[in-house]
C-alpha cells in the first residue's frame, strides 16, 4: 500500500511538471500570468498619464454648468404654464397652492440655478476659450438673465392681483426659453470662430488648451502602450 501512495504521489508531480515543461516560452503559467498583470498594470498608469493636469477639474466643472443651466431652464419652461393656469382659473390657480409654488420655484430653485450657471461659466474663463461663439454665447445667456428678472416683475405683479396679460402672452413668452436653449447648444457645439466679415481672433498656444483642456504649452500626450494579450 505504501508504494502505491509513493506511485500516486510521484504520478502527481511527473504530471505537474509536465505541465510545467509544455508552457509555449518556457516560463510558467504562474511567471506568464504575473507578467500579464504588470503589463496590464502599466498600460493602466501609461493611460492615466496622458491625462493632462486640470483636464478633471474642466470635466467636473462643465457638468455642474450643464446642471445648473438645465434646472435653471426647466424652471424658465415651466413658470409662464403656472401664469397661464392662474389667469384660466385652473385647478392650480388656487392660491393655497399657487403662491408657495411658484415662489419656492423662482426664489429656491431657478435664481440658485442661474447664479452658480453663470459662476462657474466664468470660472471656466480660466481656460481662455476663443471666437466669436462665446461672444455671442454671452449675448443669448444676457437674454436669458433680463427674461429670468421679467419673469420675476410678472410674479410680484401676478402676486398683488395685477394682471396685464392673456393667456396666449404667457404661451408665447414661454417659448423663448427654448429658443435661447438651442442658440446656447448651437454656439457651443459649432464654436464659430469669427462672424461675418469680422476676423478670426489671433490663436496662440490657447489652442492645444481648447482641444484638450489642461494641456500645458510644449507638452505632448505621451505613447500609450497597450498590454500584449
């Protein structure tokens, strides 16, 4: 019994070894699996170093602005409905529910929205964008400030029982928001350079910034190795 047991045991090892001796580089899978590791591992940092300094802090930036500017312009929909659903003398023309609303939604809601849109879109000056668009950009947004304040005039009237407007007034300045949200995402996705005749605005080293933000001048990404499979 004792030799069968030593039999066995040694068949194990022969196989192991076999095993071992068949890897196709002669290494073994356990040496070949660790350096598959350290090759993934160091694509992974080779990536996360063509990342530029402060490319993070414009990406997370943006997305507050988009936020912001979203709640801000859903607000700018949805408040000339609540001036027409007041002056038809609908169900939510009640005052009970009516005076609470529309104030928590232009006082707590819409002016902390368009006061962190346009502070973060100024903090986003950091990265010199360039052309006409932005020009033009903060002409429509200018728009949508003065529209936001009338907005507020029509509240504090519509509040006292003063009401100069129908209901098709309100219908129709309730489409201007949209128009000045798709100006907005025009500009911003077309990014004109000029305007007319005027000229192109000199472009110096800002331009590696505006395709990659946080790319410092001179620097270029470096070559990303990707790991052999």
């Amino acid at each position: 019994m004792r030799r069968s047991q030593q039999q066995n045991r040694s068949g194990r090892c022969d196989e192991g070894n076999r095993h071992t001796r068949h890897a196709p580089d002669g290494s073994s899978p356990l040496s070949q699996s660790t350096s598959r590791a350290r090759r993934i591992d160091a694509g992974h940092r080779t990536l996360q170093a063509s990342i530029p300094r402060g490319a993070p802090v414009y990406f997370w930036l943006k997305i507050l602005h988009i936020l912001a500017m979203t709640i801000w312009f859903s607000g700018l929909f949805f408040l000339p409905r609540l001036f027409v659903a007041r002056h038809r003398h609908e169900i939510d023309a009640n005052p009970e529910y009516w005076n609470p609303v529309t104030n928590m939604l232009f006082f707590r809601i819409m002016t902390p929205a368009a006061l962190v849109t346009i502070t973060v879109g100024g903090i986003l000056f950091a990265w010199n964008p360039a052309g006409a668009w932005l020009v033009l950009k903060l002409v429509v947004v200018a728009g949508a400030v003065l529209l936001h304040l009338y907005f507020g005039l029509l509240l504090y009237e519509l509040g006292h029982d003063r009401d100069h407007h129908g209901p098709t007034f309100y219908r129709a300045i309730g489409w201007v928001p949209l128009v000045f949200l798709l100006l907005i995402a025009g500009l911003t996705g077309a990014k004109p350079l000029t305007l007319g005749n005027l000229p192109a605005p000199p472009m110096g080293p800002v331009e590696a910034e505006e395709i990659v933000p946080g790319l410092e001048e001179g620097e270029g990404l470096p070559r990303l190795e990707l790991p052999e499979s």
